[in-house]
C-alpha cells in the first residue's frame, strides 16, 4: 500500500527538536497532514515518532510509528500501526534488533506471526547521520552507508545519506535557507531541513511534504 510507503520515506531522514505539522501532496494533490516529533534522550537515544492522517477517495488511513536509535545511530525498536476508522483493518508490526537482524512480531487482524529478516553482522547498520544537526554537524560531501530495516517490505535496504550544504527554498511563501540531506537506494528521498534538524520539507519522488506548524 503506497500510504505505508510514506511512512518509511519520512523515517529515514534525522528529524530533531520538539514537533513540526507538516502538509502531505501526491503529484501536487493534498492527501493529508503528518505530525513528527523526536526527543533526544540523556542517555544520547533518540526516538522519532510520526503520525500521518490521509485521505485517497474513499480511502482513509492513519499511520502511527515509532523509531528509537543508541547514540551511535543503531536501531533498537521500530513499530509501525496502520488503521482505517471503522476497523475495517488495523496492522500493527513490531521489529526488534539483535546481531543477527531484525526480530519481528506482524499483528493483522486479530492474527500473530513472526518473522526474521537476518543480516550479518558485519555489515553496517550503525546510521550516524540520525544525528545530524540534532547533536552533530556535518559538512558538505559528509556521507554515511547503512543497512537500514525497511517496515513496508520487512528486509533490510543499503542507502547512502549525504549531506549537500545549504540550499534557498520556497516554503509557504518565503524563502528559507535549510540543509539540504539527500538518501539513495531503493528508497530515495530529500530532505530539507532548519538548524535544529526540524524538516522545512521532504521530497521522494511524487510525494512532497511541507511545515506548516511547529510547537
């Protein structure tokens, strides 16, 4: 389902500080609003969670999720809910981490299986750029390889996230500078950012997202 899909594409991105409403566009039609917030723990954790309200035709679907980080960029727990009101479906996954992969729990329906995604353990999962400008400061041509877990198709993605510098942006009309942080691999997305590492906005090939509050 492509919804779930925007979910995974916003999680990729290191998005720091308090919370920021962001609206959603599908080729330049609204589908809905998303809120994101994270919390940098003192412990040097973090944890990100979104919630995305979105409308398709008929078709209504809330997202819930939560990714929580160590302080070296390492994933710990990830849980994504997806729910269409009247009940008519509600799917909740749940992965855990080891040094084997991922460990995951999949309740649809009313049903419970699990499942292993594996990955060796020395191949790199570590993602350093979940804390950029919320805690550290890149600079331009910094990169970062990691394996990171995908929920939608429950396998683990090699991306690359690089920080490009700053970029002039257009956002509810007036120009912003932001932090331009572009990921590649099987899911590709851009995404702008302020100095606390708050999303100005979020690009990923159709789908557009822009701030339009912050608490």
């Amino acid at each position: 389902m492509r919804f779930i899909f925007l979910a995974s594409f916003v999680l990729l991105t290191a998005i720091a500080g308090a919370q920021v409403k962001m609206s959603v566009e599908m080729s330049g039609h609204p589908v809905g609003t998303a809120s994101i917030t994270q919390v940098l723990k003192a412990d040097g954790s973090k944890s990100v969670e979104l919630r995305m309200d979105l409308t398709a035709g008929a078709q209504k679907l809330t997202l819930r999720s939560q990714n929580t980080y160590d302080r070296t960029g390492l994933p710990t727990r990830k849980f994504l809910e997806s729910i269409i009101p009247g009940g008519k479906m509600q799917k909740q996954v749940i992965a855990g981490f080891d040094k084997d992969g991922a460990n995951i729990v999949i309740l649809d329906g009313g049903q419970r299986s699990t499942k292993k995604s594996a990955l060796a353990p020395v191949a790199p999962r570590a993602n350093a750029s979940e804390f950029w400008l919320i805690r550290d400061k890149p600079k331009v041509g910094d990169k970062v390889e990691s394996y990171v877990f995908n929920m939608d198709t429950m396998a683990w993605d090699l991306q690359t996230v690089e920080y490009k510098g700053l970029k002039s942006i257009q956002i509810g009309g007036k120009t912003v500078k932001a932090h331009e942080i572009e990921t590649t691999g099987p899911r590709k997305a851009t995404a702008y950012l302020d100095d606390k590492g708050l999303p100005w906005m979020i690009e990923s090939g159709a789908t557009t997202m822009k701030r339009i509050s912050e608490n």
